[in-house]
C-alpha cells in the first residue's frame, strides 16, 4: 500500500484551522450582539414607542376672532368708457391732450373747423330776419282786412285768405329760429369735450385730418378709473352664502391682491352680483366698486379677489399644519401633561389661511403638533424642545387678525395631512 508523504503534514493542520474559525465566530457573536441589543433598546420600536421622545413642534390651541373670505379670480373694468368721436364732419383744427392724460368732466379735447357752422348760422339768422318781416306786414294788413269786414267795405274771404297767410309767416319763422339753434349745435359739436373724468388712451386720429361722424375709430378712447371696477367670478356653490350677506344690506368688504397674490392693491366693497349662473362654469359673476385713488387698478388687469363673506366671534383656532386626516375623518395629535400625544378626533369649521375653527374636540390651551407628525402615534413620548417646539407656558396661539390680512394663496401651511388611519 503506497502513501503520499505530502498528505501527512496537511491532515495534521486541519483541526487548527478549524479551531481558528470557530473563536473567530465567537469573538464576533460577543462584539455584535451587546451593540445590536443596545440599539433596539433605544430606539424603543417603531416610531419612537416608549424610548426615546420624538422630537416635535407644538402650538396651543387658541380663542379669538376669524374672518372667512371666499377667492376668485377677476378683471378690472372702468366705471365707464367711451370712444371720442366727432358729431360733426370737419377738418381737425386741433387736438389739446396729451395721449395717457388724466382729464376732467368738461375738459376740450379737440377742435373741429368752425366755419361752416359759422356760415349756416348767418343763413338761418337773415332768413329769420326777413321772415319776421313779412309776419309782421302780414299782421297789418290783417287787421285792415279785419276793419273792412266789420265796415261791410271787405269781403270775408279777403280777410281769411290774410289770416292764413300770417300762419304761413308764423311758421317760417319758427322753422328758422330752429335753423339757429341748429346752427349754434353745430358750433358747439366743433369742440370736443371730455364726457366724464378719467384716463385717456392713445390718439387714433392727427389735427389736418378730415373726420367725419361715422368713423368707427374715433379719436381717443377716455376710461373712468376713479372709481373703478373688478367683475369677478365665484362657484355657484357659495351663491347661498352671498345673497344671505347681500340681502342683509351690510356693506360686503372686497380685497384684491396681483397675479402673484403678494401684494394687496386696493379695497373696495360688492356692489352687485349676476342675474343668472353661468352653466357652462357652473359660477357666478360678481362686480365691486374701489376708489382706486392711487391708480393701483388698471382697466383689464388681473387680479385676484377675496370677498369677506363671514365673521366668527370666539372662535376655537388651531394652526392648520395640526389637522391630520385619515380614513376616519379628521384628528389631531394632542400634547398631554406628560410629554406624551393622543390622538383626538376633530370637526372643523372654516379655514382661512394658516387658521382653522374647530367646532369639536379641541379646547384653548391644548398643545397640538404641527411639525413633527410622521412618526407619532397614540401614546409616543415627544420632546417639545429639540426642533424648537413650543411649550404651554410660552407658546402663543395663532392671532385673530393673522388670518384677514393674510394674501390668498400665502396663507397655506405646510400641511402634514396623512392619508391613513389614526393609530
């Protein structure tokens, strides 16, 4: 039987090795198993459990006043516009405004040649003349005729074929003192006068032109702008909610922000709203009145609109950022005595911005997360200091005015509503 010398050295090292290996498990089982065990301990489970708080923010939740608005979106309109034309046909002598100009009610604007109008009104005055001649000559020898008849020296038709002849002249001279006062018109339609005040736009026709009545252009088209309109439109589902304000006579605030809903530009009040709803949009038109002193409003501008449509008094307020929902409805994480949170089901009332009422399930001075929330459950410790969040000694509630002065669209919260069920 042969044997292989180099067998004999490797069988002899194979229990070592295996030696080696199994205290090489077991120095690794002793070092990872104190570290992992540490781990778990304190994190406490999902979502922070009975460990370690969970860092949140919490506001508490607050009294006071809240003032509901309803958005849309709208145009500025002039009170009123009007396109310059002459009623007159002549050559433009002269225009006296400036294209943009503010004007005021009875301001000239331009002149057109006098001359012919001139020239008919010293017609119709000579035919006056002489027409008041004949009447009165007419009126004479009447009264001659008259005479006669009464002397039996004078036929009967003498003397109603004369006063006849005094109505013919009656009538003429009525006919030409309206050829003066037509005349005069014609002298006054030669200056062009602004209708009421406000803005002019550019000029659509240069002095030497002839014009004439019928042309569609005009001369300048003046916009009243002070004051000024904005229609706007609003879903018909708020229409209720309108009309109980419209109809209880009170003036109806309106606020109108730019494009970018930053900037307020003016405030003004609802004068009326649209006989009917539009249904291929299923809303309804609104107008309102501002003053527009500043020029801040301009015609075709848009704008965006809140029109204050209720005012609560005493309300209970929460941030908005508080309210969770879930497929149970809507809640909020309640902050208790023990640095711990409950979950608290909620019905809310309006929301104006960053504020929400809440008709049940909150009380003032109730602490409620606003940041934080993600991974909370019923019953995690929180820590209120960490991220800044608020304690009930010193955290102040959300203020009464924040919410009516806040711009639409800027007083959205982040947030953190959660599509699931409260645990």
């Amino acid at each position: 039987m042969s044997s292989d010398p180099k067998a004999a050295p490797r069988r002899r090292y194979l229990p070592l090795l295996a030696l080696s290996l199994a205290g090489a498990a077991a120095v690794g089982a002793w070092l990872y198993w104190p570290r992992s065990a540490e781990v778990t301990n304190s994190q406490g489970g999902p979502g922070g459990g009975k460990g370690r708080p969970v860092p949140v923010v919490a506001q508490p939740v607050s009294t006071g006043d809240l003032q509901v608005h309803l958005s849309g979106t709208g145009t500025v309109t002039p009170r009123n516009t009007v396109t310059i034309r002459t009623r007159v046909d002549g050559q433009l002598m002269r225009v006296t405004f400036q294209e943009g100009q503010m004007v005021k009610e009875g301001d000239l604007l331009a002149e057109i040649d006098p001359r012919p109008s001139q020239v008919q009104l010293l017609q119709a005055q000579g035919a006056l003349a002489r027409d008041q001649a004949l009447l009165e000559n007419a009126r004479v020898d009447l009264e001659r005729y008259r005479t006669l008849y009464q002397q039996d020296s004078g036929s009967k038709q003498q003397w109603d074929t004369q006063k006849s002849l005094v109505g013919q002249y009656e009538g003429a001279v009525k006919s030409d003192q309206a050829q003066i006062e037509v005349a005069k018109l014609q002298l006054t339609y030669s200056r062009i006068t602004a209708p009421f005040s406000g803005r002019l736009g550019l000029r659509q026709v240069d002095p030497g032109n002839v014009i004439h009545a019928t042309d569609v252009a005009g001369l300048v088209v003046i916009n009243q702008m002070q004051p000024i309109l904005v229609v706007f439109t609003l879903p018909e589902d708020n229409l209720t909610a309108i009309l109980r304000q419209v109809r209880s006579g009170e003036r109806i605030p309106v606020d109108v922000y730019d494009r970018n809903q930053t900037t307020k530009l003016a405030s003004g009040a609802l004068v009326t709203l649209d006989n009917q709803i539009d249904p291929t949009t299923g809303t309804i038109r609104l107008k309102a009145e501002f003053a527009n002193e500043d020029g801040a409003l301009f015609p075709n501008q848009f704008v965006n609109v809140r029109l204050l449509i209720d005012s609560l008094h005493d309300a209970t307020l929460v941030p908005t950022a508080a309210i969770q929902r879930g497929v149970q409805g809507t809640y909020a994480y309640v902050v208790g005595a023990d640095q711990t949170v409950s979950v608290r089901p909620v019905k809310l009332g309006p929301t104006e911005g960053e504020v929400a009422a809440v008709t049940d399930g909150l009380k003032p001075g109730e602490l409620v997360v606003v940041d934080g929330t993600d991974k909370l459950r019923d019953g995690a410790k929180v820590d209120l200091g960490s991220r800044g969040g608020a304690t009930a000694g010193q955290a102040k509630g959300p203020a009464s005015g924040q919410a009516a002065d806040a711009p639409p669209g800027q007083g959205t919260a982040p947030e953190r509503r959660h599509r699931r069920s409260p645990p």
